[in-house]
C-alpha cells in the first residue's frame, strides 16, 4: 500500500473500509443512512462510464478539489486513491463495482468513514446512498451533516451527467 499522507496518519484503512463494505458493526453498531434518487434521461452504461472514472469523483463531491489515483486511470475493485478536499484529504478505495449497476466506494480521513453508494434502481433512475458509522456524541448534527452532503453530492452528480 502507497505511504499514507500526513493528515491520514494513523487510519486503519483496511479494516475501516472493510467494515463499512460488508455492513458490520462499528462504534455502537449503527449506521446512518441517508439516500437520494435521481431521475436521468440517460443509459446506465453511459452514467456509469462517468461514475466508473473516479477522475470524475471531483466533479461531483462536495467540496473536492482534485483526485489523485493511486494508479491513474479507470477504476476497479480495489484500487484506491486520494481525494483533495478544501480542508485536508482522504484516501478512497473502490469496495465493490457491478458493471452498469452499482459502484460502492469507501472515504476515509481522519475523523469520518463513509460508504458512498450509487446504483442504478430502474429505467431511468440512479440512486446515491451515504452511510457512516454512528458515533457516541453529536448523533443530531452527524444526521443533519450526512443530509446535506448526501443533497449536495446529488445535485452536482446530476449536473455533472446530464453535462457528461
């Protein structure tokens, strides 16, 4: 695995990522759930060619700045790469990938773990789902952060494919 940067230090990447990806327990055994569907006049190929491209991850995620893959290039289960924000970074690793149907990545920095979900549900219709383990305090604001971002990602995700 690549040298962690120095706002990661410290992360279990590995067994975060893996608990998030396979929905077990972490902290007090819950998740917060927060989803979103979009309703795109597209195909799903021509979605997930975008989705797929982690490059694209900047576009759309709030208040990313770059992308660093770790490799570059299109993704697939296991790569991993490092997402620039306006405070600070954090590592990412594409968790599962199902071709034209479902993208599950998993962001990790210092103090979050999210899963970030897209799938494609019906015809016309892609669905994001953010999930984060609960933590002990500030179970209120926690809630009201994941809704925001989950809004946020959802509207600029939608601009970003109709544009794509």
């Amino acid at each position: 695995m690549a040298a962690q940067s120095p706002s990661l230090q410290g992360v279990r990447f590995d067994p975060l990522l893996r608990c998030i990806a396979e929905r077990r327990e972490i902290l007090d055994g819950e998740l917060l759930r927060q989803s979103v569907s979009l309703d795109l006049p597209l195909d799903p190929r021509r979605a997930f060619e975008c989705l797929r491209n982690l490059n694209c991850l900047v576009h759309w995620w709030p208040r990313a700045v770059s992308v660093r893959p770790l490799p570059p290039g299109i993704f697939g289960v296991g790569d991993m790469g490092i997402l620039e924000l306006a405070r600070g970074s954090a590592w990412f690793r594409v968790m599962r990938y199902v071709p034209n149907r479902r993208l599950l990545l998993a962001l990790v920095n210092r103090r979050d773990v999210l899963a970030i979900e897209l799938r494609w549900v019906a015809q016309n219709r892609l669905d994001l789902v953010l999930e984060a383990p609960r933590r002990r305090y500030g179970l209120f604001w926690q809630s009201l952060w994941l809704r925001a971002m989950c809004i946020r990602a959802a509207r600029a995700l939608k601009r970003h494919l109709l544009e794509y």
